[in-house]
C-alpha cells in the first residue's frame, strides 16, 4: 500500500525518537513515527532463534536507567537538567509515571580512577549540589546501611531529582503526548529510506510504502543498516551486559527508596559501574540491576553480528566478573538468582550525540554514548529544533 504521510518520517521509536516525534507534533507538524517492534528474546528458553534479516533490538527494553544532574561535562550536564525538569510535566500530561527521584550514590577514590575523573570535580563546575562523606568516614553507612564500599573511597550523596527512569514508561508517555498532538505511529521495521525526486520514499519489512518531504532517523545503533541512510555515519557500536540480582518483594519494598549508583571501581576485569535499586520486571519478579564496562566488551560493524550478539548466553562468561562485585557491593543481601542480559552501546568519537542535517532533508538523532536516556526528551527536542 502507499500513502502519503506529510512532511515528516521519524525513524525509530526509542528515546531519541519518541522525544523528537512529540516535539515535532506539538509543533504542528505533520509527523509519522515508525518504531520497529519490540525485540527482546528469551534466549533461556528460545529453540529456534532465528531472526529475519531486517531485525532490530531496542536497549531501551531495559527497566530502568539513572538519571542525575552529575555528567561527564558541562553540555551534558545542562541538556539533562533541562530533561529532569521535564519529567513531572510529561507525567501528569501523559498520565504515566516513570520517574523515581531517590538520589545517586556517587563513589571514587579523589581524583577518579584512572579511566574517569574525579566525578566531584565535574559537579563542582557544574554547581551540582551534594552532601560529601570523605574516604574512611563511616557516617553514609548509618542511611544506607545495605552496601558497602572501600574506605579508600569517598561518598558523594546526589539528591533528588537525581534518581532513575522507567524507559519504556518515558517512551509510552511521549507517544501518548505525540498522538494527542496529531502524530501516526506505525510500530513496522523500516528496511530502505531513498531520496526520489523532491521527496523520500521510505519501504517496511510489513509492506507499507511511505512518502516524507524530510525524515529524521532515529534508529540508535542500528542507523547504518536497513538501508536507512546513503552512507555509513561514524558511530563505534559495543557490547554491554548487565547482570539482574533477584530479591524478594520484602527486599524489594525495603530497597524501593534507595539511592541510584555510579561507582568508579579500581580498573581490573570491570571499570564504571553503575546500579539501579530493584524494581519490578515483566515476569512479575523483582531484580537490582548493575552494569559496567568489562574487559570482554568487544565493538561490531555488522547487523548479523548484533543479532548473534543479541541471541547469545552471556552468563557463563560474565557472570564470574559480575557477580563477586554484586555481592560485594550488598554483602547483606540474598539474592535469589542471578542473570546477565546483553545490551548495546553506541558511541561517537567525541562522546556527544550525533543531531544533524545530512543534506537533502535527511537528518539524524543517534548515539547516547551510555548516558543518553535520562536527557532524552531534551536531546529530542534539540533533533525537533534542528529539522
């Protein structure tokens, strides 16, 4: 079938995409968003995986994701301010909650790690506010009694609105704003964006055949695949596994307040980690997640190797880094499984999101760098300005 859809395509559904289709619908344009399908599979129970050429997996899938006013630099560190103050206005519009402002535990030895700076310099600069428990000083454990650190290391306590997001929550209130605006959105997998003529014609894995004067793709790690774009954009894609400590919802009601992390571990097997207190996943069960980079991380270029990746048992080589600093970190706590899941990272040469014009009326929005969902409304609105 084709139809015409107006003046603007958004390609992707995720956080970048999600936050630019509603901008750009409460603009008044005349926006269609399509999202591929969510793509999330259960590898532990999974017989025949295998997937179409054209698949696609979101990382925003994910339950959770820290939020703060702390950044790795000052631009970062305003878009996600502007995010923040965003939230509570995108919830009570949208009618779906996704914010949790408990505060970020902020932990290093002075002066970083080695790999990192020192995380208090950063919010020195960026006049980020936050109560400071010097290395040895024991007084943090009587507030947060369930984890432990190293007495090399100070404890910098981020209040709120520091805290964590649901993402698929965030994305499900933008969509709800954007529709009320007057944006379509078609949940199909784009498999070619082709410039012909004065418009673009855009063609999906379901058949649909779709014309835009201008489109803007937002398909995070995936934007070099699919056909979507005439060449290639520099974006370095990683790996990334997260590991799942299961609690009980006892444990999990006791922890429902606890501080968000950012730990700068002394280098080893993992580097930069970063956790998030339990919340409740689709299976109806309890986990608190913990993530890192590690030294199994490893960089892909191909689409077919993101699938494998996507599609393989990740425990019985991660799950000896992980989890000893998991049980570490909550020496108290028991935790009734432990998992890992792959994820996916995409990056730019300068660690900033890539938002521009390629030309011709074909624009880009890709590339959180590790840090891009908590300022995504914000880094969307910028994609809105920009087209």
């Amino acid at each position: 079938m084709t139809r015409s859809v107006g003046r603007v395509l958004v390609v992707g559904n995720g956080m970048f995409g999600a936050a630019a289709t509603r901008h750009l619908a409460e603009r008044g344009n005349d926006v269609t968003s399509v999202g591929a399908p969510s793509t999330r599979p259960d590898i532990r129970s999974s017989v025949d995986r295998r997937v179409a050429s054209h698949t696609t997996y979101s990382s925003h899938n994910d339950a959770a994701r820290l939020t703060r006013r702390q950044d790795r630099n000052a631009v970062w560190a305003e878009v996600t301010e502007q995010a923040i103050g965003a939230y509570r206005a995108i919830e009570a519009a949208s009618g779906i909650p996704f914010f949790h402002d408990v505060g970020c535990l902020i932990v290093s030895r002075p002066g970083g790690d080695g790999i990192n700076g020192d995380p208090r310099q950063t919010m020195d600069e960026t006049d980020v506010s936050y109560l400071a428990f010097e290395p040895g000083d024991p007084a943090w454990q009587t507030r947060w009694p369930r984890v432990s650190f190293p007495d090399t290391h100070y404890v910098a306590f981020e209040p709120a609105p520091a805290g964590f997001i649901r993402p698929k929550r965030l994305i499900a209130a933008q969509n709800v704003l954007a529709e009320r605006a007057g944006a379509e959105l078609l949940t199909d997998t784009v498999t070619k964006v082709e410039r012909v003529g004065s418009v673009f014609q855009v063609e999906t894995a379901d058949g649909r055949a779709l014309k835009a004067d201008r489109v803007l793709v937002a398909a995070g790690g995936f934007a070099n695949f699919n056909d979507l774009l005439p060449a290639p954009v520099a974006i370095t894609l990683k790996s990334e596994v997260i590991v799942l400590g299961e609690v009980s919802e006892t444990m999990a009601m006791e922890l429902a307040n606890f501080p968000t992390l950012k730990y700068l571990i002394d280098p080893g097997d993992i580097e930069g980690i970063y956790a998030v207190p339990p919340v409740q996943y689709e299976n109806g069960r309890y986990y608190l997640k913990l993530g890192a980079n590690t030294r199994l991380d490893h960089h892909m270029t191909e689409l077919s190797a993101i699938q494998k990746w996507f599609n393989t048992e990740t425990d019985s080589e991660y799950l000896p880094l992980y989890e000893p600093v998991l049980r570490e970190l909550w020496p108290s706590i028991e935790f009734l499984s432990v998992q890992t899941r792959p994820c996916l990272i995409t990056y730019t040469a300068d660690h900033m999101p890539m938002i521009e014009h390629l030309g011709d009326g074909l624009f880009i929005a890709t590339a959180g760098n590790g840090g891009g969902a908590k300022g995504s409304d914000a880094w969307g609105q910028r994609a809105a300005d920009l087209l």
